[in-house]
C-alpha cells in the first residue's frame, strides 16, 4: 500500500490525486492545501479558457498535453454536469505587419492537428460583428469553463474515493518518509509537488535544487459592463509576441455569461501577490536577488515598462482592447480583479517555455505548469503517474 502525498490542491494536483486513486484504488493518497478552499490561487484566479493548442511547439508537453486535455476537460465536464461551452475563438491582426505571425499560428495549428480557419476581415465579423481587423484565425475547438468549479468536483470524487484531504494545511517540511504540516505529520512514500507559485520552495524543501526559480507575474482584468457585454460573443485574441508566453490582453466570454477583458503581465511584488499593493519583502528579495530576472528584465525592459504603464493607465489599458474591437471605451470597463502566473525562469534569464516537470527518485515536481496547465490538468496528471510508474 504504497501513501502517495499530493502538496497543492490547484487544478494540477488535484488531478493528479485524482489519477493515483482511479489507477491505485488500495494505495493512501493524501492531498495538502495550505488554504481553506481549493483551487485558490491560478486555478481560481484565470480566463476559463479551455485553450485548443495553437500556440504550442508541435511534439512539445504543451501541444501533445493541451490538445488531450482540451478533449478530457470537455468530457469530464459532460460527464460531470460542469457548463462548459466549445464556442471557439478568434485571433485577430489588426495591422498588416502582424499577418505572417497569425500565419505562422495558422501553420503550427495545422502541424498540431486543430480545427482552423484562415478568414478575411467580413468573415471573421460573421463571428464577431465588432470587430476590426485585416486577417483572423478562427479555433474551433476552444471552449469555457470555471475551473473552480472542475476542482470543487474533483475534490468530491476523491473524497468519496476515500482520499484524505487537509485543506488549511501547509507543507512545512519534507524527509523521504514523511511530510510535516502545521497540522502534524503524515507519513508519505512518494511525494508529488504541485504547489504552483510555491514549486521551487516545495522543492527545496524535499532537498531537491530546482534548475528555475518561480516568478510571480500577476495579470490583471477587467471587465464589460452588463450592458455593453453585446460587442464580444466569444472570445476575441490579439496575435501573440512569440518572444513571450503571454498572450497578450484579450476579451473573454466566461461561462457565467460576463465578458473578462485583460490579462496584462507585471512583476508582483508577491508570489500571491494580486494588486500593487501586495508586497512581501521575502518574495521581492527572491526575485531581486535571482540573476536569471536580471538577465531578464535587461533583454525585455521596454516590454516590462509598457506592462506597467498600462497596468497604471485605464486608459492605455482600453486602447490596447480598441484595436480588437473599436467600439469599446474607457466607460464599458470595470475592475475585476487579478490572477498571479507561476512562471519558472532560467539562471541564464529564459523564460521556461514548456511544462517542467522533474523527476526525483520517488518524488515528482511540477515547477512550470502556466497557462494552458488548467486546460492540460487532467493529462498532466496521466503524465505525472506514468513518469512515477516508469
Ligand atoms: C491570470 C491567469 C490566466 C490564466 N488563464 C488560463 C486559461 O484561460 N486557461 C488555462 O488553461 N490556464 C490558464 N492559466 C493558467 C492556469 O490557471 C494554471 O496553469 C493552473 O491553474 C495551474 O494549476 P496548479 O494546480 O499548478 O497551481 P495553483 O492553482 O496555483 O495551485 C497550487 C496550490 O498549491 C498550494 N500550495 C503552495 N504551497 C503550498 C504548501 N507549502 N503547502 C500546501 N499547499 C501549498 C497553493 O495554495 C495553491 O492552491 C491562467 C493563469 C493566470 C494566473
């Protein structure tokens, strides 16, 4: 009876547990979340896009992971009564210099085997009557969801599948039999890290040196008020910098019928840190003393400015939106909150582009899982049991 411990009870981690019961039925599983709800942080805090796979390298974990996951989620939703919507989705070039990227997308799609469409500007306005734009992409097997609730469902299974789970419980340290908590010690024999924007740390904690460090970039939305959510029916996407994994501020129907606008990308001054004044000092020394960011920040600064100014300024943050849909105005938003991305950084400055997920004797470590990770969750966690079992 071998006792698995699950530290995170994201998307990630509770799939994971949820994998190790369906495959282990005899084996213990444990799952530690030092909140008291799951799914509190990343999970909780995205765009609920079920991603298609467009952008990924093809033969990468991000494309193999995202297009079976985008095709597990929608079934484990079915299946489970969770609203989800395949409404697909447009990538738009607003001007003419951005044409042979959204090509390029259009190429990788194909490699990756997805449902796409190259459309001219009046059709891509039969998807989307506001906007405006001189080619568009249009990805058929995007969909919605809240992964919140994914989780809440998640956690249900394994507890009626007799999983243990310590909500409100920290992992505070790590020897190869046991886990200690702030609520005691649970013995463990193979550990599985999937603490998000706390990976590195869990990973040290286990005597493992992580080749990245996490580093908090927060995005922040807004969204259309009710009465103006008419201009978006789906979801509507800027053609992505290939330099950066963001995507770039976008307009997003969300399950619950609201229309989110944003995220943009800044430095946080916390790892959990959701507004500006945020600020841990042990997370700032973190970041400020990790050469990798430095190195970073000295190739992308102009790129990190413009973040923070438009993060400052509504109204840069509405003119980035108006060139995807001319009709909005600083008006048509409001403040709706923040998510903070996990995203691992090299020493040598590289943003870490893939999923990372390492291996280490009998314990395993997630220590880049950003965007699509909620979408790829389910397959994720396949691939975390398969690399335990080989
Ligand atoms: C703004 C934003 C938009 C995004 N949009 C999308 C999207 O549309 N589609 C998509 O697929 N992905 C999206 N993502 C990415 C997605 O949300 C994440 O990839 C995914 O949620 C990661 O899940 P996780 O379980 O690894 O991390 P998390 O959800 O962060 O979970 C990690 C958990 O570990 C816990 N933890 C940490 N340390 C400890 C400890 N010591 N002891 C116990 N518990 C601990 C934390 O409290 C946390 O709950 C977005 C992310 C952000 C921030």
């Amino acid at each position: 009876m071998t006792r698995y411990v699950v530290v995170g009870g994201g998307i990630v981690g509770l799939a994971t547990a949820y994998q190790l019961v369906r495959e282990y039925p005899d084996a213990t599983v444990t799952v530690v979340e030092k909140e008291r709800t799951w799914g509190a942080h990343q999970t909780g805090h995205n765009s609920g896009v079920i991603h298609a796979g467009v952008y990924y390298p093809p033969g990468s974990l991000k494309a193999r992971l995202c297009k079976a996951g985008s095709r597990s989620m929608v079934e484990f939703c079915t299946e489970h009564g969770i609203a989800v919507d395949v409404c697909g989705k447009l990538i738009v070039a607003t001007d003419p210099a951005e044409v042979p990227r959204l090509h390029a997308l259009y190429e990788r799609s194909m490699a990756n085997d997805l449902p796409v469409r190259l459309l001219d500007p009046a059709q891509a306005k039969e998807y989307e009557p506001a906007v405006a734009c001189v080619a568009a992409l249009h990805v058929a097997s995007t969909g919605i969801v809240d992964f919140g609730a994914v989780c809440v469902r998640l956690a249900e299974l394994l507890a009626s599948a007799g999983a243990r789970l310590h909500l409100g419980s920290a992992v505070t340290g790590i020897r190869p039999d046991r886990v200690t908590t702030t609520h005691g010690e649970i013995p463990a024999d193979v550990l599985v890290n999937c603490a998000g924007l706390h990976a590195d740390r869990v990973a040290r904690l286990a005597g493992v040196v992580p080749p990245v460090r996490i580093v908090p970039f927060r995005g922040e939305y807004y969204e259309l008020r009710p009465d103006r959510r008419d201009l978006v029916r789906g979801l509507i996407y800027p053609v992505p910098d290939p330099q950066f994994p963001f995507l770039g501020v976008h307009l997003t129907r969300m399950i619950d019928g609201s229309v989110h606008a944003g995220p943009n990308a800044v430095l946080a001054l916390a790892r959990e840190g959701y507004r500006w004044g945020a600020i841990r000092p042990r997370d700032v020394l973190d970041a400020a003393t990790y050469p990798g960011l430095w190195r970073l920040g000295r190739r992308h600064w102009r790129y990190g400015l413009g973040e923070v100014r438009r993060s400052l300024s509504k109204r840069r943050f509405t003119a980035s939106l108006a060139r995807l849909v001319p009709a909005l105005t600083m008006d048509d938003l409001q403040p709706a909150g923040a998510g903070v991305r996990a995203q691992a950084i090299r020493p040598d400055g590289g943003l870490v582009d893939d999923f990372l997920i390492v291996r280490r004797d009998r314990q395993v470590h997630v220590l880049n899982a950003p965007s699509p990770a909620a979408t790829s969750s389910l397959e994720i966690a396949r691939h975390i049991v398969a690399t335990l079992r080989n």
